[in-house]
C-alpha cells in the first residue's frame, strides 16, 4: 500500500501544483474499490492528509458508500 500510496502522491502533486500555479480552485480525486470501505477509503484520507500537509490546501472528504459499510 505504502508503493501505492507514494505512486499517487507523485501523480497528485503533478496535478496540484499545475493548478496552483494556474489559479484553479477546484481539483476532484477518486478513489473506488469494490466495497468502497477499505483501500479506497484509506487511500482517500492518506491524501487529503499529504495534500493539507504539502500544499496547505482546503480538503474535502466525502465517502459516498459509506451507507453501505459494515456496522
């Protein structure tokens, strides 16, 4: 997960940087597995944590399976 993970910071920060220099407001990342509660919702809040990290940016998190998890 850890390879994973730094593969996606890498390509993140290609995208965020080029908005941030072009004055975009907006940037959408999509994660999905299958049952939409573990991978992705990992994968989800390591980046939102990185990019408030590096790049001080608003993040938003929304987890639209989440009606769907295991209780």
């Amino acid at each position: 997960m850890n390879e994973y993970l730094n593969s996606v910071f890498d390509l993140v920060s290609i995208s965020v940087e080029n908005y941030i220099s072009r004055d975009f407001a907006h940037l959408q990342i999509n994660f999905g597995c299958t049952g939409g509660q573990h991978r992705s919702v990992y994968s989800a809040e390591q980046t939102a944590r990185y990019l408030k990290n590096k790049y001080k940016v608003k993040v938003v998190i929304t987890h639209t399976n989440k009606d769907n998890w295991v209780r």
